[in-house]
C-alpha cells in the first residue's frame, strides 16, 4: 500500500484541520491583494493622467548601435527618413536561430522571433509585445509556443495571452528533494496550453480582469528503461502510463506594471497576481485552485536612457490549494509564465505543492554605444515535498551573461547565459531579458 505524501492528502486531515488550511490559503490570498492594491495607491500620484515618463516612453536611442545598424553599414542600405511621430505602428522584428540543448536531453534547432509594436501614441501608450519560439529536433520532437502582451491605445487594456502545442519529453524528480540528481526520471507527452486573459484599467497603472486557462496533457508515458512513473513519484494524478490530464479553468487576474517596454524594462517595477479555479464542470478532471503572485522592481544607477546600468529584483510565489493537482501542473522551477527562472537549473528539478523563488541581476553596457553588454545574476528557490520543507531547505544557483544589441528600437537583446548550481550547469539564449 502506498504512502501518503505528508503534504498531498488534505483528505485524510481532520475536518477542523481542514478548514484551518483553507482559511489559511484564503488569507493568504486576501494579503497579495492587499499587498497590489497597497502599491497601487503609493504610486497612483506620481504621474497624472496617463501620461508616460518621456524618456522612458520615447527614448532617443541615436547614440546606441544594433546589429541592425552595422548590417545596414554593410550593405550600404540608406532607408528613407520619415517624420518624427510618436503615433506607434512601426513593428520592431527580431529573429534569432540557433540550435541548444531542450530539457528531456538531446538538441533541437530553435527559431526566436519577437515583435515589438505600438497600438497607440507611444506617449501614452507602452510596447506591446508577442514571441514566437518554434523548435523542432528533426525527429519527433518539436514545440509551437506563442506568447503575447498587448497593451491598448491608451493603456486602456491589456491582453496576456499564452499558446502552446509541445511534443515534449523532459526529465523529473519526483516532488520536493525526493530524489537526487543522478535518479531522474524521463517522461514523455502531448502538451497543449490556451490562456487568455483580458484586463481592463481601473486606476493609473492598476488593472483587473478574468481568464480562462486550459492545460492538456496527453499520453503521458514513462521512458522504457524507467519503470512505472506513479510509482516513482509516489502520487496518484496524472501519473498513469498512457494517460491524460486535463485541468480548465478561469481566473481572477491582478496586474500593476509601471514598465512601459517589457522586453527591456529600463525601470519601473511589476506585480501581479493569479487565483485560478479549475472546476469539473469546465472539463477538469478533478476541482482544483491556485495561487501565482510575481513581483519585480528595477533600479536604474543612471539618468541617461542609452546606457545600461540597472539592478532588476523578481521574486514570485506559486502554490496549489488542493490536493487532486495533475502531478505536471504542480508548481515548478523553470514553469512560471514565460519559462525563464532556474537559470542554472534543469527545468523541473524542484517541484512541489508550494514554490518561492528569488532572483536579482545587475546589467551593464560594455561598450558606449550599447552594441555589447553583460549581466551577472543569482538565484534561489525552494519548495515543499518529501525531504523539502518551504523556507527552510534552499537550492542557489549564479550566473552571467552577454548582451548583444539586436534592434534598438525595441531594446531587444541576444541574451546568453551560464548558469551553475550544485549539481548543473549549463547555457542560456533568447531574444529578450529574463525578467
């Protein structure tokens, strides 16, 4: 007879220890509220109306070089000059191929393409943003994901939305620090994502709104050589060879961004914050609720918007409040919104029903121009499981980087990381910042 997990069976509490904990979670959930509105109302004054900082809004970036710049040098391409508008409908492209290592082992050729636009007069309105990051590894295995983040003429809305179809085998172990590095377990399956969420102003930088979120997995099966993966883990959803899971939802969505260019926020700072219920009625499997609150603030050491030289803070907490979770829809490293924290961690390598995470970076020019720049970055996590207790057994990793100017219209970056934990170590690269 199996075990239970010492924090996964709310069933077997009694019910008065039961009703604690969901007040607890409840109270919990009322204090980030708390906490977003209580930012909200120490920043509403300082900028009235909607107006945007203009050097933040619409910086001169004369004085910086991109790549863009020297392959135009180098064709000798002289474009046409247009009249100084701030009315924003240019779109800033950036495309990178490069082939690296996917979680689950081996490599893939993977395409990054961003797109930086405007849908209003960029004084009053910030970049919106969408990636495309499509990879495939020639065989089997390949990912289709597509993210957006689109701010309205006036900042009036903003639309958050994430599309994902994977075939993507990746490596797991187990929950908490059930096992050690070298007894990871490979699992494979057909993933498929739609969130959508449209959150409309209610005050000045402060937005609410609702979402719907859908996580489908399918033919979920352990690797030959590894055994019966329920076993493994010791957890009984979403853990049965050849099965699926489906978890459909909706959510309650808070969000307060100061940013006004998320692909490389100069200053300014983020928070925001998810309560999602997954009711059978909606198709999931079992009811199930969570939890997901990010914060992030950036300080800038210079006034001049053409040179880099920040310090970015992230911290985000996630965690579930029942017990019937799919085992792949538990919180973990390298599965927040956009895949980007554990830099130096294997995707997955910590995962729990409760997840912390902290990260800080410092980002500088190299050259005066802006073409080159680099990063150095710290960062730790901990989770709840077997042999895991939340704040108290931590997991660190450090890090640097290289920043390459793509196009400096959008501020995008060719971002390449290293990053080392105890146990791993390992490369980076993308279009954009981390955070």
């Amino acid at each position: 007879m199996k075990l239970s997990l010492m924090f996964g069976r709310m069933e077997h509490m009694p019910k008065l220890l039961k009703k604690y904990a969901q007040h607890f979670y409840l109270k919990a959930a009322a204090r980030c509220i708390g906490l977003l509105l209580t930012l909200v109302s120490t920043a509403y004054a300082q900028r009235p109306g909607n107006e945007l900082e203009p050097s933040r809004s619409h910086a001169d970036t004369t004085r910086q070089v991109d790549l863009i710049d020297i392959a135009k040098n180098l064709l000798k391409i002289s474009p046409p000059k247009g009249p100084d508008s701030t009315e924003g409908k240019q779109f800033y492209f950036s495309f990178l191929p490069f082939s690296s290592e996917v979680p689950g082992g081996g490599t893939a050729l993977i395409t990054s393409t961003t797109a930086g636009f405007y849908k209003g007069d960029r004084n009053t309105t910030n970049m919106s943003r969408i990636t495309f990051t499509p990879y495939w590894n020639f065989g089997k295995r390949f990912g289709l994901p597509i993210r957006s983040y689109v701010w309205f003429k006036n900042n009036e809305w903003v639309i958050m939305g994430d599309t994902r179809f994977l075939r993507y085998p990746q490596y797991t172990w187990g929950l908490g620090n059930q096992y050690g590095e070298e007894d990871k377990f490979l699992i494979n399956y057909t993933y498929i994502r739609f969130y959508q969420h449209a959150l409309r102003r209610l005050s000045n930088h402060f937005y609410v709104g609702l979402g719907y979120n859908m996580d489908s997995r399918m033919n979920i099966r352990a690797d030959a050589e590894n055994g019966n993966f329920a076993e493994y883990v010791n957890y009984d959803y979403g853990t049965g060879d050849g099965s699926n899971s489906l978890s459909s939802g909706v959510s309650l969505n808070l969000l307060y961004d100061t940013r006004t260019n998320s692909i490389n926020p100069l200053d300014g700072c983020y928070a925001y914050f998810q309560y999602r219920v997954n009711p059978t009625l909606l198709g999931s499997d079992h009811l199930w609720r969570s939890t997901y609150l990010d914060l992030r603030k950036y300080f800038r050491f210079t006034q001049d918007v053409n040179k880099q030289n920040m310090l970015g803070l992230w911290m985000y907490y996630w965690g579930v409040l029942d017990t019937a979770v799919p085992y792949l829809d538990l919180p973990s490293i390298g599965w927040d919104v956009y895949n980007r924290s554990g830099r130096g961690f294997d995707q997955n390598r910590h995962r729990g029903r409760h997840l912390l995470y902290f990260e800080s970076e410092y980002r500088k020019d190299i050259t005066a121009n802006g073409l080159l720049g680099f990063v150095v970055f710290a960062n730790t996590n901990t989770v709840s499981g077997p042999k895991s207790r939340l704040m108290r057994d931590w997991h660190a990793a450090i890090g640097t980087g290289l920043r390459i100017k793509f196009n400096k219209g959008a501020g995008t970056n060719i971002a390449i990381d290293f990053g080392k934990s105890k146990d791993f170590s390992g490369f980076q690269i993308g279009l954009d910042e981390v955070f």
